[in-house]
C-alpha cells in the first residue's frame, strides 16, 4: 500500500470511529464495525446481526483547502458568496458517490458518510443552505453528514431526515 492510500485508509477510519461514536450515542440499535474494505469502505452490523454497508467520502472546499489542511495552514473565513459553490461541491460528491454505488456490493444496504473537513464551512453553514442540497434518491438508504461548526466537537446529522427539503 502505498503513501497516499495509507494515509486515505486513516482518513476513513477516522471517520468512522466518529460517526459511530455519535451513531450509538444517539441511537438504540447500536453499530459496531465489522471490518474496513473497499466497496463501500465498511461494514457495520447491530446487536441483531443486521449489516449495512458505509461509504466514506471526506469533503473539502477545494483542492487549494485541501492542501492548505494538510499544511496546517490558517485559513481565512471566505465571503458568502463562495458558500453555495460549497454546496455545488457536496452535491457533486453525492451524485459522484452514486454513479460509483453501482459497482459495489449490494448484499446489504449502503450509508453514505459526508465527513466535511472544510475548515472554512461548518454544519450550521450547511443546513442555512439544506434548500439547495440534492441527495441521492434511492442508491444509499440514509445519507449522513459529519461535521464540526467552528469548535471541537464533532455532529452527526442524517440529511435525508432536515426539515425544509
């Protein structure tokens, strides 16, 4: 494994380390990870042994962000403006995630996982926006987004479930 698909394969576990902590803390059904794999990049099962399959898939506000991230670079918050090309991102990741869903195994249902590791775009900017979200219909049975709103701390909301769509 080489460099870059070490360092993804960290990215993914991460996230779903969180997404499951916050899963279990909000839902009675408990998730635990079966193992990490590709298509999709896990597989989860509850206490009653039912499986679902989780697609990962970390979020930037561009590739200038991305590399500025990993550079720990600071950041300046940009203009309103620049938010509903944010969202034009999500969507497209979504639509991506959906077009490659067809090539994976469907012996269980799928997750999406939306990670935003944008440091310039929080949750609440998200959901101000969630009129002008286009979620996949049909391919993933819930699709989740991972994201921190400028503090420490990590939410979890299932987007097929915001009011206002």
């Amino acid at each position: 494994m080489n460099r870059h698909e070490t360092e993804k394969k960290a990215l993914e576990q991460t996230a779903i380390d969180i997404f499951m902590e916050l899963y279990n803390l909000n839902h009675e059904q408990p998730l635990k990870l079966v193992r990490q794999q590709e298509k999709p990049d896990a597989l989860l099962e509850d206490a009653e042994q039912n499986r679902v399959g989780l697609e990962v898939t970390h979020l930037f506000y561009d590739e200038e962000e991305a590399r500025l991230m990993m550079a720990r670079s600071e950041l300046p918050k940009p203009g309103t403006e620049v938010l509903d090309r944010f969202i034009h991102v999500i969507n497209d990741r979504v639509r991506s995630k959906e077009e490659k869903f067809k090539d994976y195994s469907h012996e269980q249902p799928c997750m999406l996982l939306i990670r935003n590791v944008s440091l310039l775009f929080g949750m609440s900017d998200v959901l101000g926006r969630k009129h002008k979200l286009a979620l996949p219909r049909g391919q993933f049975t819930q699709v989740w987004l991972l994201s921190r709103d400028f503090t420490p701390d990590w939410l979890l909301i299932n987007l097929n479930e915001i009011e206002g769509k």
